[in-house]
C-alpha cells in the first residue's frame, strides 16, 4: 500500500479513469506506466492506445500511429460500456485522433488531464506537426488540467505568440494573459527543467487562468537514474485524485507526493538487463507500487 491511496471516494465502485496514451513495450512510459500508477492509486484504468512504439529503457526507435478508424473503436466501444469520472489524455499521434477525442470530450463530462506529449526525452518527434494547431484549438480548452515540462510550455506559448519569459509567480500577470490566449483553465508547469532543480528542490507551479493565486508545490529534487515516464506518471495521479472528487489543487499535491515516492524507490527496484552498449544511457521505469 502506498501512503497516497485515497478513501475519500463516497461510492462503493472504484474511481475509473480513461487513458488515452501509447504503447512502451518497456513498461515504462505510456499506457503501462499509467495504469500502474492509477491502481496503485485506488482507482481503476482503461485504455485506448493512440501508437505502438518500439522503444526499450536506451530510447525510442519507432512509433506507428494506430489508424483513426481504430482508435476511434477503442474509445466508443469503451464509452458505452463503463462509465468514467476522468480522462488522462498522453501521447496523442496524429490529427485525426486530437479531432476524435475533442469530438468525444464535447459529448462527455470528465475530468480532463491533459499531459502535452510532444516529443520524447530522448528526441522523438511524438505528435505531428500538423497536429498542433488542433491540439491547441481543440483540446487544450477542454482541459481540466495541463501539465507542460518547461520546453512544452515555452512551446505552446511561442504558437500562439505569446512567449512567456519566465513561469514564475512574478510574471503571473502575462502568464494569466498567456492561458487566457490558450483558453486553458489550470497548467501545472512541472519544475523538472526549472532554475532550481540544481539546487535541490523541484518546484511545480500551477497556474490558473481566473484565480490570481499561484501556488508552489515544493519537493525534494531527487537525482534519479531510472525516471522514464514520470510525467506520465504524475498526470495519472492526478487523474485518480480528479476522479476520486479532489480539488485541482489538492489532486497536484497528492499527485506529487506519489510522483516523488515512485521515483525514489525507481532505481532499487529495476529489472535484469544486458550491460549496454558503449555510448548508450538507460532509464527504466519509475517504480509504481513501493511500499
Ligand atoms: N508516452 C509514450 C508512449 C512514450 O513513448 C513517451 C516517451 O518516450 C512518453 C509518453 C513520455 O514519457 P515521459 O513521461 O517520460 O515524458
């Protein structure tokens, strides 16, 4: 049991959350690491895969789109059977399936994650350029939640031509100007790639569009080996937290606190693997159901 499992669910059901995300064969990105990461939260994950890629814990080497007309069958076939209380939207592949999945969020009311998958950590382009104007237009305003790194948010800002220079609480004032050009309710900037991380702290700010209030969730920085899918990981603890009736607000903290305890225990509890390659780096999958 993890210490950040919820009781405050009031139904006797357990809390669902649909994932859209796609396929790591290595376990430790995409639609694995996700359902890991909602059960061992209390809640319940199923999945619509949005592309097969082949990759291990040395990096990505190919991601295959699943064709819309399929993507579109997982969703609907899902949908008219369970009933969700939130949606963690991941790595999306093409145009088609942000244009499905804006459709399908227009006829259902769920908590939306929306994590902004653009390219992997290790240099992979993830979701098409000719996707972005759309995932923008589109999803982002759906959005409950979104969680950009740093280079994602700086992305998405300089598409709409509205840069922001630094994500602090000081700049509050264009950063609301920012979400308010991008309609988007609640960004959770996640402080993996902030000025502070070097000196032992990660922070994460969220940021809404209509309260003035910005808050900081402060962390140890954990200096980790094994942290493949960890942004994977923290939006479907949010999600479960969204869908077991939590506040934004109190869904990010108890989001953090379970990121923080699965990274920690990542590199003691790793598979066997081969020694690698001269040149070659690994990480592997952060580790979901630490005691
Ligand atoms: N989803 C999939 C299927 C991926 O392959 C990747 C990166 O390789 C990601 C998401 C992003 O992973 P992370 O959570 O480490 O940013």
């Amino acid at each position: 049991m993890n210490t950040a499992k919820s009781t405050s669910s009031t139904s006797s059901t357990l809390p669902s959350v649909l994932v859209i995300a796609g396929f790591d064969p290595s376990g430790g990105a995409g639609v694995l690491a996700d359902t890991k990461t909602i059960h061992a939260n209390g809640g319940y994950a199923a999945c619509v895969i949005s592309a097969i890629t082949v990759q291990n814990t040395q990096g990505v080497k190919t991601v295959d789109p699943i064709d819309a007309v399929t993507f579109q069958a997982q969703l609907s076939t899902l949908a008219e059977d369970m009933v969700f209380d939130a949606i963690k939207i991941g790595m999306l592949a093409s145009l088609e399936q942000v244009q499905i999945v804006s459709e399908f969020l227009k006829t259902h009311n769920l908590k939306v994650v929306l994590d902004p998958v653009l390219i992997s950590s290790s240099g992979q382009e993830l979701l098409p350029a000719n996707a972005i104007p759309a995932f923008i237009e589109q999803l982002i305003p759906k959005a409950t939640l979104l969680t950009p790194n740093r280079p994602e948010a700086d992305f998405l800002a300089k598409k709409i031509n509205r840069p922001v220079t630094h994500w602090n609480q000081v700049h509050r004032a264009q950063i609301a100007a920012t979400l308010s050009h991008l309609n988007c309710a609640n960004l959770l900037l996640k402080g993996g790639h902030s000025e502070t991380a070097n000196q032992g702290v990660a922070e994460d700010w969220l940021f809404s569009w209509e309260d003035p209030n910005v808050e900081c969730f402060r962390s140890p920085w954990l200096k980790v080996q094994h942290n493949h899918g960890t942004g994977c990981t923290l939006a479907s603890a949010i999600a479960t937290q969204l869908a077991f009736g939590h506040s934004v607000s109190k869904a990010v903290e108890l989001g953090k606190r379970y990121l923080s305890q699965a990274l920690a225990h990542a590199d003691q509890n790793q598979p066997n693997y081969h020694p690698l390659p001269a040149g070659k780096t690994r990480h592997g999958s952060l580790h979901h159901f630490f005691n």
